[in-house]
C-alpha cells in the first residue's frame, strides 16, 4: 500500500491522512464487491455540481439559470471527469478485478467514476474548503474556457426537432451488453423524416449522446 499511496499523492500534490478511505475510493467492485468506490462516487458526484454551481453563480451572477444549467452540465459530465481523472493518472493505479484489464487501457466509465470517487474521499479527509479549492484549481481551465456553453447533441437535436417538427426525437433502446465492469450499450434515435440512427456507450446517456451526434452529422446541423 505504500507504494499506492505515495504515488496517489503525487498525482493530487497533497499529503493523504485516511489511506484506506483513497484505497476504496480506486476500487471498483470488480476488485472487491463490499469495499468498493461506489459510495464515494455518489458522494463526489454531488460534491463536484455544489462547488461548481457555486463557482458559476460567482463569475456569471446575471446569467439565465437555463444557461448556468448547461455549463455546469458540460462541466461535470463523464467525458469532463474523464479527462481530469486521466490528469490525475488515476488510470495507472485504480484497481479492477480483471488483470487482463489492468494491462490495458481501463474504460472511460471506470476512470470518471475514480474521479468523482476521489473528491468524495477528499471531502471526508480533509473538509469542504480543502476539496472545493482542489477541484476548482483542477477546473480552472474548463470553467473559464469560452467553450463550456456549447450545447450538448442530444439537447441540439431535441431543439432542432422541435423548432421543425413540434416533436421531439424518437430513442429507442435495443440491447445492454458486456460483463458489469464493462457495460455496451446500444440505442438508436430518429427524427419525423429520418430512419433510426444506431450508436454505442458504456451508459445509456453516453449512447444517446453518440446516437445524437451521429444523426446530427448526418443532416449536417452544426454541434
């Protein structure tokens, strides 16, 4: 464990106090069914979106709530925390069950959750000014990136249907494949002049948003 932790360390530039608390916090339940990340993850989750929501309400106090919606929402997601848990090199030491896996490049999902699972972890350890000066340090660049209110595809898709068609856009679910640690799954989506459009994720949401897109591509709309 000494080796795990002083490289985790490394990788968020501060001195751990609780050691098991980060241990179970890169476990998946792959690796271990009871002491496992996902507590810690439903607790991060919920600590990312206050302390975010709170920087956005700071730096645009007269923005629209529906506009504030969708930053925060580009801000949090599990593409967004996928790449900071690949900043935190979280990739290299979370542990899952399968060491075929552990060879390999871990799924995205697996990576985000980590993420999501640390900031849990930091709130326990170390408070709630500890953690939200850690996540919006590591945040910075996104917050104030002039990108973060583009509009997501499945919300430019249901937008456009709407506008055209007064309806919004069909999805359908077709299958849920793959072991739990490495779910598939495959949706499809389809507009009032348009035959359904297949696409695949490792979450429901990530599938629609790849299915989105695709149909967008498609009839050339501008994400």
């Amino acid at each position: 464990m000494k080796k795990f932790i002083i490289k985790l360390e490394q990788n968020l530039g501060f001195k751990i106090n609780n050691k098991q608390l980060y241990v179970k916090a890169l476990t998946h339940k792959s690796a271990d069914k009871l002491n496992n990340y996902e507590k810690l993850e439903f607790l991060g989750d919920r600590v990312l979106g206050l302390c975010i929501s709170k920087k956005l309400l700071d730096i645009f106090p007269n923005e629209k709530e529906g506009i504030l919606d969708k930053k925060l929402a580009s801000l949090v997601n599990k593409n967004r925390c996928f790449e900071v848990g690949q900043k935190l090199n979280l990739d290299k030491i979370v542990k899952i069950g399968n060491l075929r896996l552990n060879k390999q490049t871990v799924e995205k999902k697996i990576i985000s959750d980590s993420c999501e699972a640390i900031i849990g972890a930091i709130y326990i350890d170390k408070g709630f000014d500890f953690v939200e000066n850690f996540i919006l340090k590591i945040w910075d660049h996104y917050i104030y990136d002039k990108n973060i209110n583009i509009i997501d595809a499945k919300t430019k898709l249901q937008e456009y249907s709407l506008k055209k068609f007064k309806i919004l856009p069909t999805y359908k679910f077709i299958s849920d494949t793959g072991p739990k640690h490495r779910p598939n799954f495959k949706v499809a989506v389809k507009l009032k002049d348009t035959s359904f459009v297949e696409a695949e994720g490792a979450s429901k949401k990530l599938a629609q948003q790849a299915a989105a897109t695709k149909l967008l591509n498609q009839i050339e709309i501008k994400k």
